[in-house]
C-alpha cells in the first residue's frame, strides 16, 4: 500500500531541468526525509507533490487518485497539507486565530456568514486541540508575528494540522532555528510520527534531524535521484558520501 | 527564546467596544452638540454617507487586504439608481435604496468576476478603468441622467411605516437619524461579516495569501465575494448621497471620488474597523472649513493626509487604539 506515488516526475524551467525523472513512494505512516545539496531540487520536488505547480512529464497518485494536475485546494481537501521554507503564517492575527482559520476551513465552514452554537463548540475544542498539540497554550493569544522563529514554526504547523492531514509535506522545518528551536520542532515532528501515525514528507538540512527522525532517507543532487534507503544504509553508501555528505563535513 | 513585552499583546477586546460606544454616543447626540460647534446638521449626514461609503471600501482595502481605486464608480451608480427610481418608479425612499444597491451591487458582482485573477496593482488599474467607464456613460447619455449637470427633478419621500409617517423629506433632524438608522444596519451588517468564518477568511487571504491557499481557502472566489459586497455597501451609501442631494451628478463617479474614499480609510486608519469612519469625518469637516476660506481646500487636506500617514501609519483611530487594534 502506497500514501503517495510518485512516477517519474521531470520539471523543467525553460532549458532548465530542475528535476529530473524522480520516482519515490511512502507508506502510510511512514516519515520520509529527502535531503540534497543546495539546488538539488528538493523545493522544485515538493512543489509538485503539493500542488505549487505541475511538473512538465510524469504523474503524482496520492491515495490511489492522480492528482498531478489538481489545484491546491483539492489537495487539501483531500487531506495533504504543506509548511514552507521560509514560514507563512497570519502575522497580525493571534495563534488562536491563525488556528482558527485553518479548523474552520477544514470543517467546511468557511464561507458560513455565522456560526450555531454546536458548530462553535466544534471549532473551539478544535483550537484548543491543535493549540495544545503544538505546545502554545501560554501564547495562544499573541499575536504570531511576534513569536519567536520556532514558536512561528510550531503555529505554523499546528496550523496545517487542523486539515487532519493524512500527508503532511514539510520544507525545511528547522531552517533558520538554533539549538534550542530544533531540538523543540524536531520533537513536535517525533511526537506527531510517533503519537499520532502522521504519514510526513519532509525536506531538511540538519543531519541529526534527519537521521534521528527518518524512516527512510531519499538523496538528491543536481534533479535527480542519487540514493534512497533507511539512515543507516544512506550514510554507509559511498555515492552519497562523496557528493553530500563527505563534502559536508 | 521570546519575550513577553506588554507591546506585544492585543489590546483587550474591552478597547474596541469602548471604541464602538463612544462612536454610538456621539453619531446619536449629534444634533444635540453639533450647532453649538458651530456645524449644521447636513454636515453629519454627509460624514454619515461618505462614513459608510469608507468602511464600505474598507472592507476590500483594510480586510481583505485588496486595493480598488474605483469604487467611486459603485457609489456613483447607487446614487443614479436611487435617483431614477425616485424620478421615474415611483416615490419610494425604501424602493429608491433598494434599487441603488442592486444597481451598484450587481456591476460590482459581474465585473469582479472579471478582476478577481488580477492582483495589486493592476487589480487597482482595472478598477480605475471601469469607474472611468461608468463615469463617461453617466456623463454622456443626456437623455437618462442629465449629463453633466446631474440628474435632478426629484426628491426623497416621506417614510411611511404604516402606522406613522415620517418626513424624512423637510425635517433635518429626522431625515438625519434615518440616515443613521440606515448607518447601524449597514455598520451592523458588516460587523458580524467580518467576525464570521467567512470575514475570517479575508483576514487570511490579507494576511498571506499562500497560507490561505494551502488551508483550502479559494481566494478567487472569496475575493470576488468580498468585492460584491463591499460595492453593495458602497451603492447604499451612493443611494444615501443621492436622497441627502436630491441629486446625482456624474462627479460621484469620477475617480477624484474613488481617490477621496480612499484617503479617508487610510487616513483613519484602515485596520480599525471605525477607522474609515473618523477618516471621513476628518475630511469632510476640512472641506467643509477650509474652502469657506480658499477654493484651493485639496491641498490643504491633501497636506493634512501625507501629515496623517507620516506620524500615524495606522491612521489617527489605529494610533488612538493601539497596535493590533481592529
């Protein structure tokens, strides 16, 4: 059984190949990590899968449907759910707002003019719900562009987790963050692969987040597909080594 | 790690209620301290009118975070549509509003189906341009609307209730707490839109747009839903203008208009939802002073705006309420 299949995909920006017939699958459950050098074409990769764009050749199955040509909100609707490289959040609204949105939309409610009052009770325990999850409670009622960069990170996430996503497509989590934020967002990462059986994609630089969390490791470099396997076969494989890894450190 | 700074939390929803009642107490006191400032009722039902036509903008501009250069065209449109009803329907008031919305209100729904793909900008272009359209249909078909000097020869209508008449139509003071009446349906309206799922959702498409997308917000659509409404609000406010008048000319179309209403949101503060309404107060009450002294009033409040949104960015209400405030 397969979550997301990926078959072949190529993407090319005018003469540019920026990725080029990549093919991966997951598990239901499973927490993949694709790592690579810069340019490799990891970003353009997830683009594809998440609905940003379609790729030039190739096709997307996720949950049994092609979706390689569906617009973004029929994705989410069908339960994938994406965070970005660089954070997008609601800045001038409130964690619990920035929330909210995302709890309301996902139970079809958004374009209702009012509420009923069991509706509301709904969306309430929701936020508290996701609130909790993401470990927000004390500042739930600031506003998110003040938080810290992890803080931002976790609404971020907390956000897209109202969706109830059965996949869930995160750029580079811990971009930008020191110690102490990775540690904090790679955990709510483990808690949400490990509690809750969230099947996760994700796109990171920090090699310990990597090898700690990931079931399964996909390389790429230069667009295309360089390895795949579990950590402990990617960091012995010699190709690897010498084109990321070696280089690295 | 973050710190907590006093700056950093909301002002407590008891500010913006304390906003909205002391907004309530002066609109409905009006007629008691206005003539001892030495002002004349009219001039609060043209604050009122131009009032509603602001936050009516504002609801695209500060709420969902799109700008239109044109909704002089909408107001415009309200106000003939009010005006021919009176002139040629029948003598109705309530027909009369009615008329004017669905006049302005349905060119803003067809023609935003048309913008909605196009963004800052040239979203703000394409307003322009159909306001100026509107603006030369009024002004060259004679026949209709009278062509450049105005569509006149009628006049707005006892209000009759059933049981009671009002007349609206020779006492000030009545007619100014019908316009107000009007105001806190209108106002009210656009309260609870903006606190309901869909009103939240234009937050988040004004806030970050991708975000939006990726929680499974149709933008399109609710941008043009935001636009149509928004216009709709802007024709009952034209529609208003043209009983305050008894008169509609082509000028409430043109885009000098579109530029003023802006000016007032803005100037007001367009993240506080009694911003635009203390922006239009501001400007009118200038216009009305300074060009009793100078023909030349534009550049007078013209210095008054770029002062405003130099020292206050958030506007004079955004300043008064703090940051966040809404």
């Amino acid at each position: 059984m397969t979550m997301l299949d990926v078959r072949n995909v190529s993407k090319h920006f005018g003469r540019l190949a920026a990725v080029s017939e990549i093919s991966m699958q997951v598990a239901p459950g499973e927490l993949r990590a694709i790592i690579g050098p810069n340019g490799a074409g990891k970003t353009t990769f997830f683009n594809m899968i998440s609905g940003f764009f379609a790729p030039t050749t190739g096709d997307i199955v996720f949950d049994g449907v092609t979706v390689t040509k569906l617009p973004v909100a029929a994705r989410v609707a069908m339960g994938m759910a994406r965070t970005f490289q660089i954070t997008e959040i609601f800045p001038e609204l409130t964690v619990r707002e920035n929330i909210r949105i995302g709890v309301e939309s996902s139970l079809g409610l958004r374009q209702r003019f009012w509420l009923r009052a069991r509706d509301l009770a709904v969306v309430r325990r929701g936020i508290d719900e996701a609130v909790t999850q993401a470990g927000l409670t004390s500042k739930a009622d600031r506003l998110v562009g003040e938080l810290s960069h992890g803080d931002q990170r976790a609404a971020e996430i907390a956000t897209a987790l109202t969706l109830k996503p059965r996949l869930l497509l995160l750029d580079e989590p811990t971009a930008g963050m020191g110690e102490h934020e990775t540690y904090a967002v790679a955990n709510l990462i483990r808690r949400l692969h490990k509690n809750s059986a969230y099947t996760i994609v994700l796109i990171e630089h920090d090699m310990r987040v990597v090898f700690n969390l990931a079931d399964k490791i996909t390389v790429l470099a230069e667009g295309r597909m360089l390895a795949e396997g579990t950590p402990a076969e990617i960091a012995e494989n010699p190709a690897v080594q010498e084109a990321y890894l070696g280089k690295a450190e | 790690m973050s710190v907590t700074t006093a700056d950093a939390v909301r002002p407590l929803p008891g500010r913006r209620w304390l906003t909205a009642a002391i907004v309530w107490a002066l609109l409905l006191s009006v007629p008691a301290w206005l003539p001892m400032l030495g002002g004349y009722t009219a001039l609060a039902a043209r604050v009122l009118v131009l009032g509603l036509a602001a936050m009516s903008f504002n609801l695209l501009l500060g709420f969902t975070g799109v700008m239109s250069f044109g909704h002089a065209a909408y107001f415009g449109l309200g106000a003939y549509g009010a005006g021919l009803t009176l002139k040629y329907l029948a003598a109705s008031t309530p027909l009369a509003m009615l008329m004017g919305v669905l006049l302005g209100g349905v060119a803003g729904t067809l023609f935003g189906l048309l913008i909605v793909r196009r963004r800052g900008v040239y979203f703000a272009m394409v307003t322009v341009a159909f306001g100026q359209i509107a603006f030369y249909i009024a002004y060259s078909w004679n026949d209709l609307t009278g062509g450049y000097d105005g569509l006149r020869g009628f006049t707005r209508a006892p209000l009759d209730l059933g049981f009671a008449t009002i007349d609206i139509a020779n006492n000030d003071i009545a007619f100014y707490y019908f316009l107000l009446a009007v105001f806190a349906v209108a106002t009210g309206l656009q309260g609870l839109l903006l606190a309901s799922p869909f009103g939240r959702t234009l937050l988040a498409i004004r806030e970050n747009e991708r975000r939006a997308r990726f929680l499974g917000i149709p933008i399109e659509r609710h941008i043009w839903m935001s636009f149509s409404i928004s216009c709709a609000f802007t024709a009952l406010a034209g529609a208003l203008y043209a009983l305050l008048n008894n008169f509609a000319d082509p000028m409430g179309l043109h885009y000098t208009l579109s530029g003023e209403i802006v000016i007032m949101a803005v100037m007001g503060g367009m993240r506080a939802f009694w911003g635009p309404l203390v922006g239009a107060t501001l400007f009118v009450v200038a216009q009305d002073y300074i060009s009793s002294i100078t023909v030349n009033w534009m550049s007078f409040v013209g210095l008054i705006f770029v002062l405003v949104v130099l020292f206050f960015p958030r506007g004079l209400l955004g300043m008064l309420q703090g940051r966040g405030g809404r």
